[in-house]
C-alpha cells in the first residue's frame, strides 16, 4: 500500500465523521449536548461504542506485539480476565452511587464527601493521567503514520501530531459526546471488523483454515496463557489478575471519560445492562487480538520478516510488527482493513478523552454545569477554548514522549496508571467504606502526591527490599492501599455518617 493510498483513505475516512459530526451538532451545540448527550443515549450504542474507546490502538498493535516478548506470550488474557471482574464491580458499586447523586462530574462525589480542596485534587489526578494516557495511546498511531505516510513526503513528527488532533478537534468541538457516542460506535465496528478480517487474511497467505490456524497457534510457543510457576515474575497469575481488576476500577470506574458515556443514558438499569454486554464482548475480542499477535509471528518466521527496529535507537519495536506485514507483506485489501482498524481504535479512544477532559474541567473547575453560569455569555466559546487548551497540551505531551520512550507503549500506559491513578482508588475506598470518618480536606493533597512517590521508591528499590520480586500491574493497589492509609492518618469523625 502506498503512501499515497494511505492519505486518501484517511481523509475519506475522516471525512465521514466529519459528516457524523455536522449531522449530530447541527441542531444544538449547548454543554448539555456536549457533558451528557442530552442523557438519552441508547445503552447499545454506548456499550458498542465503549469497547472502541477502551481498547484502543494500543490493544491493536502493542498487545499483538508483546505476545512474541519472552515471558509474555498470552499472559495479557489473564489481566483481561481480571479487567471482567473489574467492569461488573463497576456496574454493581459505583454505577448506582453515580445515578443517585445525578453526577455530571463523577468527582463531585468527592467535593461533598471531603470537601473542595479533595474534589480539586481528584478532578487534577484524573486531568493529568487521561492527559498521558491518551496521548501515549494517540503516540502510537501517530508514529505508523509517520513511518508509512509522513516520512515518504518529508513532513516533521511534530507536524504530523498536530494534523491528527486538529482533525480530532475539528469533529467534537461542537456535539461533544453526543457526537462521540455515534462516532466511537461506528469505530467500533472498523475496529472489530479488522480483526476478524485481519485473521483471515493472515490465514489465507499461511495457506491454513481457521481451524488449522487455531490448531498452531495452540501448538507455538505464543500460546500460554496461565502463569502459576514464580511469584515473583511481573506475568504471575495472581498479579495479573488482582491488577486487571484494580486498574479497571481506577481507569474506567473512576474516570470520567468512560463514566461519562455511561451516565448518558437515562437510566441506571440502561447503564448497567451496557456495562454487562460490554465486558462479555470486550473478553471475546481480546482474545482474537491475542491470536492475531500469535499468528503475525508465526507468519513472520515462515517468511523470514524480521522485527522493525527503531530508526534511531536501533532497539526492536514489536509494536511495529503488525503494521510492517500489513503494509509491506500483505496485499491491498488487508492494508487497507489494518489502516482503518488501526485509525479507528485510535481516534475513537482519543476523541472520547478530548471530550471527558474538556468536560471535567469546564464542571469541575469552570463550574458550567451548575445553574447561575448556563445561561452566561460566551459559555460555550469558553468551553471551544478548553477543548483547544487540551489539545494542545496533548500535543506537548507527545512530542516529549517521542523523544524519551524506549519501551513498549502499552507497558507505558499501565505503569503510568498505577502512579496517577493509585492516589483516586484510595480516595474513593476511603470515602465509601470509612462512612463514619471524613478527612482533614486540607492535607489531602499532601497524601496523594506522597503515595506514588513512595510507590515509586518501592519499585525502584524493590530488588533490594523484597529479593527478585518484580512489580507489575498489582502496584496499582499498593499506591491506592498507602493513600487509604494515609487518609486514615489525617481522618476525623464526620459529623453525621454519610449516605452515599
């Protein structure tokens, strides 16, 4: 596929969203359009639209990658399964908390629990951890467009960022999440699509059925999914799974981007149904990203196609694996059915994170929702401006990601969620099972920023302190575990025991 064709197809394909865009804002762009999509989204669409934003083109190209890494292989089936268990806490726990409280803002629970300087404090943690993730996840796209389009015409990196979040931008400034819920659903199925497509282009040029594909991805060296023998391993069964299941928490239940598209629709019974249907599907699909990883690599050694390597380092880039056979290996039709897999997981994730960030700080810094500021003069080009900052900052963010990253992006993502994160899953444990304590709101900040500091001394002295042990995604809940503690600390009674 050439560079060319690349461009083409990625401007018809944003060319339809933009389209979706007009069509979805054209009657009303107000922030109740943009917060809550006038809280009459379909619970189908959310739910299918939800599995676009969650994966990702991290899952689309990293996890396939990362099977073909030494200890890895489909080691990541356990955090999934661990991310299942996650979700259906979520429904049950926090979804009911949300809708009674009528939030549009999910860290609002936190300004009436502990006070405003706590609510502040988590409504930051919450804007600079989506801030990184998202732009490590929209990194990843934007370094195969760079590789395969932008580099043949002699356009800069930087340059090639700034398009891609100028066109994100350009459709959701106005609908917002309305917008989105219809965008990511469409994405969502490119996304989906892709990979059931991908496979079988894949088995066609290995000249095997599906069966016979099943049968040697079950018999290679990718495949093992369990692992019970070292407890000490970062891909032991029982880390991967406690840490699925806490990071899930963390980064969707205590995030306004995925919460906000759940709290659009009318009702709690409506949220909880999407989330049900989501966490089957999201199991399903991520073992077919995982046979896709076995099956690149398979294909690559029969072929004798060596792991792309970066072109400054040197050091092998797994991530750029599948796009490499796609592009260069495949035929047409497989490339163009990757590109748009790849672009959709990607920009569905990324537009959905503009959004709940331009959300969070216009509700929960700029008050817009609360009812003496709707009806102020120049609201929604203030609330234009606050989704222009964003951008821009995930644009800087980017660009000094691109310049000191030598590791796999979606091992980046985690690490970085289990110190941003860890501080929000200690405030809202604390708020919602030491119902008889508040907090100083005062020191609150104190402990949030210690917590990951410690967090982060543990894993770097970690060898000297416990042996061999290796920390992985289970940090998450030692970060969260310390910042309870230290709330615990700087408890007091509260003067009549909360209802929520």
């Amino acid at each position: 596929m050439t560079p060319f064709q690349i461009l083409i197809l990625m401007l018809v394909y944003f060319g339809i969203l933009f389209y979706i865009s007009n069509s979805t804002s054209k009657k009303s762009n107000s922030n109740e359009t943009f917060f809550k999509a006038n809280k009459n989204s379909k619970w189908y669409l959310v739910a299918f639209g939800m599995l676009g934003t969650a994966l990702s083109g991290v899952t689309f190209i990293s996890v396939p990658g990362d099977v073909g890494m030494p200890d890895n292989q489909f080691k990541y089936f356990q955090f999934i399964l661990g991310n299942a268990i996650g979700f259906i806490l979520i429904a049950i726990l926090l979804l009911p908390l949300y809708y009674r409280m009528n939030l549009t803002s999910i860290y609002s629970y936190i300004e009436k629990r502990f006070g405003i300087i706590s609510y502040k404090t988590a409504t930051t943690i919450f804007l600079i951890s989506r801030t990184i993730g998202s732009s490590f996840r929209l990194y990843l796209v934007v370094i195969v467009l760079q590789r395969y389009v932008f580099d043949f015409y002699q356009i800069p990196f930087a340059a090639t960022v700034l398009i891609s979040l100028a066109l994100i931008f350009s459709y959701t400034y106005r609908g917002g999440l309305k917008t989105i819920i219809i965008t990511d659903t469409l994405q969502t199925f490119f996304l989906v699509s892709s990979v059931f497509l991908t496979i079988f282009f894949v088995c066609q040029s290995l000249n095997l059925s599906v069966v016979d594909a099943f049968e040697q991805v079950k018999n290679s060296n990718y495949s093992k999914v369990f692992f019970l023998d070292d407890c000490m391993k970062g891909n032991y069964f029982w880390k991967q799974i406690l840490g699925g299941i806490f990071v899930t928490i963390a980064m969707v239940g205590l995030d306004q981007d995925l919460m906000q598209k759940n709290l659009s629709c009318a009702t709690i019974g409506e949220a909880q149904k999407n989330m049900f249907t989501f966490t089957g599907i999201f199991v399903i699909i991520n073992i077919f990203f995982l046979s896709v990883g076995a099956l690149l690599y398979i294909y690559a050694e029969k072929n004798g196609i060596a792991i792309p390597t970066d072109l400054i380092t040197g050091k092998p880039r797994t991530d750029l694996l599948f796009p490499e056979i796609a592009f260069h290996h495949l035929s047409l039709i497989p490339s163009i059915v990757f590109l748009l897999g790849l672009t959709a997981a990607t920009f569905a994730t990324t537009d959905s994170a503009l959004t709940a960030l331009t959300t969070s700080f216009c509700v929960d810094f700029l008050g817009m929702d609360k009812a003496e500021n709707l009806n102020k003069p120049n609201v929604v080009r203030t609330r234009h401006l606050v989704h222009i900052s964003f951008s821009f900052l995930m644009f800087l963010v980017i660009i000094i990601f691109n310049a000191i990253n030598d590791s796999s992006v979606v091992s980046m993502i985690f690490k970085i969620a289990s110190y941003t994160y860890g501080p929000l899953l200690g405030l809202y444990a604390f708020g919602l099972f030491m119902k008889s304590k508040t907090v100083h709101d005062k020191f609150v900040p104190i402990i949030c920023v210690l917590s990951p500091a410690i967090c982060f001394l543990i894993c770097r002295f970690s060898s000297v302190l416990f042996g061999n042990y290796v920390f992985d995604n289970e940090l998450i809940i030692v970060n969260g575990l310390i910042t309870f503690l230290g709330l615990i600390f700087i408890s007091k009674p509260a003067e009549t025991t909360t209802r929520f």
